[in-house]
C-alpha cells in the first residue's frame, strides 16, 4: 500500500491500489449465518428480520442507530458453553463484553457463573439478583471500596492482581471476619493474537503477576500466610479474540509447573485453575472460530495431560468466554444519510452512528461486515467505506466492504456481530447520544437498555 504524508498519520492519507481489498461476495443479499445470529433471515420482501421481527418495523419503533440482540441465541450460546464443559468446571461470562439486567438474569436462568471487573458491574449483577457466590471478581485496580463491598456481598472469588491487593483483600476480609477465597493472576509470558501465539515472556503489561523471577511464587507464599485469604487457584489470561490452542497449551504448562512448586514448597495441591477467555468468533466469512464443545475438549485435555506429567491431581478448571458468547448475537441497525463517490478510490457510505457507539475499528482496526438489511437488490456491488456522523477522520464503523451500487439514503444498512465491546466501550463524542439495546425474541421485541435522551446528558452537566 502507498501512503503519502499526513500530520495526522499514514493512515489518514491511504491511497489504496487496486486488489488491496477482498473480491466482492457471490451474492450481495446473503447473510452468512457464521457471522449473523442465529434467527437473522430474510422475509419475503427481502427485508432482514431477527426473531421474527422485520429491522424496518424495529427501526420504527426504536430508532437508529439501535443495538438489535437475539435473546434466543445468546440464550443458545450460554448454553452450550455450559454443556460443553460440564459439571466438573466453571463457565463465568465477561460481563465486561456487556451487562445489563436482563443479561445477567438470562446467564443465572441458564446456569452460567459471572466475571466482573468493577464496582458498578458488581452492583449491576447484584441488583439483577445474580448469587453473589456464582460472581468473580476482577480488575489491576481494585479500590478499598470495590473490595470491601465485594467481599461483604460475598462474592465466590475475588481474582489478585498485584501484591498490594492481597494485602488489601486480606485486610478487608479480617475486618469483617471473613475469609475470601481468591486466586491469583499471573503472567505466563504467553500473548495470543488471532491465530498466532507469541511466547516472548510477555510481562509488559499491566495485569497480573510475572512468572518470572520468582514474583508469582513469592505472591503464593504471601497469600498462604494470611487468614483473611483462602487460595483457590491460579488465573491466567493470554488475549483476545484466539482462534488457535497452542496459547493455551503453552499457558497451561507454565501454570502447571508453577503448581507444582506449590505442592513441592508448601505441600499443598491448588484446586482451581481458569485460563480466562478471549476465544473469538466470526467478524467476517474469513474468521473461523471453534464450537464450544471443541475448545472444552481442548482445554480439558491440555491441563489433563500438563498435570499427568507433572504429577498433580487435574484441578477443576474455569473459563471466562464473553464476546465468545454475545458477540454473534446482536448487530447494529443504522440508517444511511449522504453517499459519496470518490473516483478511483471508494463511495463513503455515512451513516446515523459511528464511533460513539463502535470504537472497535478505529481502537483496533476491526474487521466487520455489513449488509443493506431493508430490501434486496440486483445492482452491481460497489466498494464503500462506512462511516459515522462524527467529526472525526477516523471515524469509521467498516472500513472496505460491497454494498449495492443503488443504495440510497434512508436504506437501512445491518453490521453483525457487534454485541460484544460496542455498547461497553459506546461513548457521547460530540455529545451524541448512546443507543438502545432491543432485545428480540419470539416474535417480540423490548428495551432492556433505552436509549440515551438529552435530559440524560444536561443532567449531568451541573455548571
């Protein structure tokens, strides 16, 4: 790719030769269910529908731009999740992928466990009425507050993350007469991206305790020696969106071996173990993530063999999948507004959203697909690049992607797969407002988080 000069950076100046993109896809109108949730169909009319519920009858109700979740699929996923790993591990969900009330009360109703990182996911899980005992408890920064309140609703395990917070739990935890299980975070050195795995002692980073240098031994040591702490286990998390096992095989050896100098030095054998999440799943045809019932097999036959070889007794295992479980399950209904031609380059496509509520392309370069959801069309594919509303260059929901060349405003275009990270991380740039999620399911359809008003925002603004 040839770039020329630009004070904001390269990558504001692409020029892009030709064939740099994908082929445009057989047929325009086809919604690959590897990346759609699972009751996204077409009608009659040729007008995408979810649950039974036509985007345009959705977008007249609720408005664009709108979070569109498949209860039934998530539903579906949580569930095979829990019956891939079976009774003899744990399944806690990310809630940082997303929360709200009605989820947490979908993943208690479906048997699932819940991972939080802050504490006002704690609240938000406590108020939807979510046992505290099947709650986790995470985070590098945990506050006294956050703590003192996890610990006194009684949350099932609260994950330490430096040596500071196992003096900090401890404490807390004596204070109140408790004693809290916990497990520690360590890093393996292991960082996993995509389907690459690059063990490169990865302790550059802000979360966990090192393996190296002893540092994840000496927390141990600190850990047993206070009352207030009961260690469970040992937590080890290696990145996001994985679709290959080698980092996990490597991960679990490091921490098995670290188990076993555990049960060499102090003569006890941890019963826990969680490798976290990160698995992914499909942004576009190309992603090819695995079922959940060949990662549980995976996972379970690593540490089974990890620990065989090392002597141990196969701890019980967790995993923390978030975006592997509501990422497919929602999409983004937008409606178009300008279209503009750019010879010899691309059409920018803009549309009634953007980066407020997907930082996801312009944070990470993310990848997705989109589709005209409010009709069919027969004309030539075009090469667009869908933008949002806001004044920003780099405010960009697709980068490349084929629509119809007769788009048009007020079409009603669809990007799958944005239930996990788009909400969680949505935001007010240029004060605009947050959208709604409109759960769908059966044939009907509710808010379970509403949109945003301006009263919403003025309210806060107390000058």
């Amino acid at each position: 790719m040839s770039r020329s000069a630009h004070p904001a950076g390269p990558r504001h100046a692409d020029v892009l030769p030709e064939g740099h993109y994908s082929p445009p896809p057989a047929d325009l109108n086809a919604l690959d269910p590897k990346v759609w949730a699972r009751t996204v169909t077409r009608d009659k009319d040729g007008v995408v529908t979810v649950g039974g519920i036509a985007v345009t009858e959705l977008a007249e109700r609720f408005g664009t731009p709108a979070y569109i979740l498949d209860e039934a699929d998530f539903r579906a996923r949580a569930r095979a999740w829990r019956t891939a790993f079976g009774n003899d591990a744990d399944v806690f969900y990310a809630g940082k992928a997303f929360l709200s009330r009605a989820v947490v009360r979908w993943l208690d109703e479906e048997g699932l466990n819940l991972d939080v990182c802050s504490g006002t996911e704690l609240a938000t899980a406590l108020s939807a009425g979510m046992p505290a005992e099947k709650i986790a408890f995470h985070g590098n920064n945990k506050s006294m507050a956050e703590i003192r309140r996890a610990v006194e609703a009684g949350v099932g395990r609260i994950v330490l993350d430096s040596f500071q917070e196992i003096v900090r739990v401890a404490h807390v935890a004596q204070e109140l007469g408790r004693r809290q299980r916990v497990q520690i975070r360590v890093t393996v050195g292991v960082e996993a991206h995509t389907h690459e795995f690059i063990a490169t002692a990865h302790e550059d980073q802000k979360f966990g305790i090192p393996l190296a240098g002893g540092q994840a031994a000496e927390a141990v040591r600190r850990a047993l020696q206070l009352d207030g702490l009961e260690l469970a286990g040992i937590h080890s998390h290696i990145g996001s969106q994985i679709f290959d096992m080698s980092g996990f095989e490597v991960a679990a050896h490091r921490v098995v071996r670290l188990l076993r100098e555990i049960r060499d030095e102090h003569g006890i054998e941890l019963p826990e173990i969680d490798l976290g999440g990160g698995l992914g799943i499909a942004y576009t045809s190309d992603d090819d993530p695995r079922e959940p019932h060949e990662i549980a097999k995976a996972l379970h036959e690593i540490v089974s063999s990890e620990c065989e070889a090392a002597r141990l007794r196969t701890p019980r295992i967790s995993v923390e999948p978030g975006r592997a479980i509501v990422g497919p399950t929602a999409f983004t209904l937008y409606e178009v507004g300008t279209i503009k031609p750019l010879e010899g380059l691309r059409t920018y496509v803009s549309v009634d959203g953007g980066m407020s509520d997907n930082i996801r392309t312009a944070l990470y370069d993310a990848e997705y697909s989109i589709a005209l959801a409010s009709r069919v069309s027969d004309a030539e594919p075009m090469l667009v690049r869908v933008v949002g509303k806001h004044c920003e260059s780099g405010d960009i929901v697709v980068r490349d992607a084929f629509l119809p060349a007769d788009l048009a405003p007020g079409d009603l275009v669809a990007v799958p797969a944005t239930g996990a990270y788009c909400r969680s991380m949505a935001s007010n740039y240029n004060h605009v407002l947050r959208p709604p999620v409109v759960a769908v399911a059966d044939g009907e359809a509710r808010v379970i988080v509403r949109r945003e008003t301006e009263e919403d925002l003025l309210r806060l603004d107390v000058g």
